[in-house]
C-alpha cells in the first residue's frame, strides 16, 4: 500500500477521480475506525465524511513533508477537535458498543479470560481524559509511530513518550484489578 501512496497524492492533486477514488478505499477503514473508538458510530460515520471533504478540499496544499497517512491523521485530529469543542464532554461508551465494533475477521481472543480484560482494558482507555486517550488510539489503533503522532497532533515527541507511558502505568497498574477506578488521576499538563 505504501508504494503506491505516493504516486496516487500525485495524481488526485491533478485531478484523478480514480486516484483519490484508491486513496479512499485504502484510508476509508482506518479513519473510519480511529473515529469509532471516540464517539458514537453515527459521529464515526459524519466526521470520516467530514475529514475526507477537508482532505480533498486541501489534497492541492499535501506537499508530502509527512505521510499521507500522518497528514490525514492529522486532518481527522482537527476535525474530532472542532467536533468535540462543540459537544459535551463525551461519556464513556457501554461494553455493548464496544461489542458492536467487532471487526469481521477472526477475533484474536479466543478465551473468554483473555475477552474478559480486552473488555477491562478498553473501558480502561475510556477513562483516560480525552487528550491521552486520542494518543492511545493514534499509536495502538492506528499504529502511527511515535513521530506520526507528534505530527499529527502538533506537539513535541517526548511529549507523546511521557503521555503514553503515563497511560501505559495506569492501564497496567488497573488491568488486572477486579474493580475498575472510573477516573484517571493523570491531569493534562
């Protein structure tokens, strides 16, 4: 997929239908997914639309200093920002929407033990205050590296090194424990 990236940003700045049709097919799911694990499907659902507008309203400023796939990150941030700006602080999500969003693919958990704390750890996530948490989804779920995370979210790296393995100790240090804290005692700083 990566080889070809290139050549399709190329060709959908020059106006391509069926470039930038490929460069959706290959980034639709993955900006799909980063939203669903913010906000509700119906959210999901408008901000990838939103974030793809503003993507080719704005493919003739890619200059390629970055991926195409930290640039459009980086994009869907803005977006989930300006939406989240303008709602409640969004509460946490039920175990029946984090059911929903099983993929269609084989479940990598077979056991119900090993379910049981994937279950434990993403209500765990949900807890993270909302800054943390889009770092969590950028790195793990999207598998940005470190610096794609920077990037996208316009903060230094080692920013992003001490956020996520403040995140990593509270997700250990609860994982295992039976009863879940709700809150995360980690403040933005």
């Amino acid at each position: 997929m990566s080889d070809e990236v290139p050549g399709l940003c190329r060709r959908a700045r020059e106006g391509d239908v069926e470039a930038a049709s490929r460069l959706v097919t290959l980034f639709h799911r993955r900006v799909y997914a980063y939203f669903a694990r913010l906000c509700a499907v119906e959210d999901a659902e408008d901000l990838t639309e939103k974030t793809f507008f503003k993507v080719w309203t704005s493919m003739a400023k890619y200059e390629e200093r970055s991926s195409f796939a930290t640039w459009i990150h980086s994009i869907a941030h803005h977006v989930y920002v300006d939406w989240r700006r303008k709602r409640n602080p969004m509460e946490a999500q039920s175990p029946e929407w984090w059911e929903a969003l099983a993929s269609a693919e084989p479940n990598p958990f077979e056991s119900v033990a090993e379910r049981d704390l994937a279950s434990r750890l993403y209500r765990l996530v949900d807890t993270l205050d909302a800054e943390t948490r889009e770092l969590v989804h950028l790195h793990y779920y999207q598998h940005l590296s470190i610096a794609e995370v920077s990037e996208a979210l316009d903060i230094a790296t080692s920013t992003v090194k001490y956020r996520l393995r403040q995140a990593l100790d509270f997700l250990r240090s609860r994982a295992v424990e039976p009863h879940l804290q709700t809150t995360h005692p980690i403040q933005n700083r």
